[in-house]
C-alpha cells in the first residue's frame, strides 16, 4: 500500500493521555503525503453496557467511566465523544488537514480495523485508557490491531515528540524494502526528517552495497549508516542505534509476513513491544 499514493490517514482517539501526541503525527503525515485524515472515535460498548462484560475488576475500580449508573455513564461518553471531535478538528485546522470525523460504538480494535480497511495508514497511540497492563508498552486494543491489521500501523509513543527530527531505518541483510523506503523518501523530502540507517547482520555478512543502494533509490544525499550483528539481540542493536540517531520514529518493514528469519520476525515483535519510541510498521 504504500508503494502508492497514500490517500487517507486514520487516527484512533480515545479517552488516554496519547490523544495529543498521536493526533499530531497523524496531522504531520497528511500535510507530508497530501492525504485526507480520518479521525475516529470508538464509545466502548463494555461502557455502555456495564462492568458485567468487563473480565479485569482492576480496570472497573480504576476507571471512573465504570461508576455510577447508566445515564451518566452514556452522559460521560457523549461528552467525551463531542471533546475528542472538537480536538481533532482544531488540531487538523491548524495543520491544514482535509479531515473527516467518525464516531461508532462498538469494541474499539474491530470498528479500528472495520474503518482501516478503506484508509491506507493508521496512526494510533501504543496504549489506551484499558489495558494498561497488558504488555510494558502497548495498550489492550493496540496489541489487538497490531495482531490483524494488514494495513501500514504507526505506533505513536506517548513521551516522544510528534515533530520528528530523526528517523532510524532499519534493514535485515541489506533488505530495507520498497514500501519502507518509498515512506522513508517522502520523510525525508517533505517532513525534513534526517534518515539514520540501521542494516542487521542476521544471515549475512554483506554489508557493502547497502549505503550506495539506499542513496541512490532515495536520493537524499549521505546517511548515516551502522551496521551491527543481530544474531544474539537485535532489539539491543536497534535500541542502541536510535539512542545514537536520537531518532523519535523507527521505520521497518513487516517482517513476519515475508518469511523472513526467526531472528528477524521476533525483532518485529520485540520493538513493538520494548520500544519507547514512535515505530512506523510498513505492510504491503
């Protein structure tokens, strides 16, 4: 998908602190690819409908939404719902951002993935107002897309800025991948983003063709490039990496569904998982 025009972004907005960080990256990659933003607004229907559907009590005694009886709680949503669309349109306003505004109820990760599938990217924040002990980075309904989306995901980091200076870009052996490199391009040329390099040495020893293949396909001048054995722990090579870029977003392509390496398929995992960053997951 994006090896051609990128046409409409979706943002998933809920009630967490991730909101103004994930709205903006969202706002920055319309202006960047020209595209139509989707703004989107799930009223959970767990809420609607009670703590009886809900498994976690941990998540019913924390969350005030869970308290009280049903007519507040639909006030509450309704409330919520109208400050999230105000939000958007403001933040896409200021942006210049053709945008369209969605409001569903339903569980949050199906009406994301059932909104995804007319958008080319979907930029979302790694964790939501449930879920917030699910994994160390990402939230409940983060894990859930993340497992079934087949569209490209960005993955916004809460404590990150949204004005991203530096990417790390990353390779397995030489293989950036075209989706990967079209985005990274595009950046590159029209977000001003400096590119950093990351090639991991997994099943390869190869090296050398990468930094003049990559200048040339992208034709943004030298890049910084490293590149680093990963048989042991990539996710250490690729922390490292960003740590020296000072990067703000991590660009790879999916590996787990090009049959890539067992090394290479659990980097994916692991930096979705482990990355404090932003992670920008291209699939084709």
């Amino acid at each position: 998908m994006t090896t051609t025009a990128i046409e409409k972004i979706l943002v998933p907005l809920g009630g967490s602190d991730y909101n103004v960080p994930t709205l903006k990256v969202a706002c920055g990659l319309a202006r960047d690819f020209t595209a139509e933003l989707v703004g989107l607004h799930v009223e959970d229907i767990r809420i609607s409908e009670g703590p009886a559907v809900i498994k976690d009590p941990m998540t019913i005694s924390m969350n005030p939404f869970y308290q009280g009886d049903s007519k507040e709680i639909e006030k509450r949503l309704k409330e919520r719902s109208a400050a999230v669309r105000k939000y958007f349109k403001e933040c896409a306003g200021v942006f210049g951002a053709k945008e369209t505004f969605l409001a569903k109820r339903g569980l949050v990760a199906q009406e994301i993935l059932n909104v995804a599938e007319d958008c080319d990217i979907v930029v979302m924040g790694k964790r939501g107002e449930h879920g917030q002990w699910i994994r160390p980075w990402l939230g409940s309904s983060a894990v859930r897309v993340i497992h079934s989306l087949k569209k490209t995901l960005v993955l916004v980091g809460k404590n990150v800025s949204p004005d991203w200076k530096n990417c790390l870009l990353v390779s397995v052996d030489g293989d950036f991948g075209q989706g990967a490199l079209h985005f990274a391009k595009t950046l590159a040329t029209q977000g001003n983003v400096k590119l950093h390099l990351v090639n991991l040495l997994v099943d390869s020893g190869e090296s050398a063709k990468v930094q003049s293949t990559i200048q040339d396909i992208l034709g943004v001048g030298e890049i910084p490039t490293t590149h680093v054995s990963a048989k042991k722990d990539a996710v250490d090579a690729v922390k490292q990496a960003v740590a020296e870029a000072q990067a703000e977003v991590v660009l790879m392509e999916s590996m787990g569904i090009k049959g890539k390496s067992v090394v290479a398929r659990r980097l994916e995992s692991d930096l979705l998982d482990q990355m404090a960053a932003s992670v920008i997951l291209i699939r084709e």
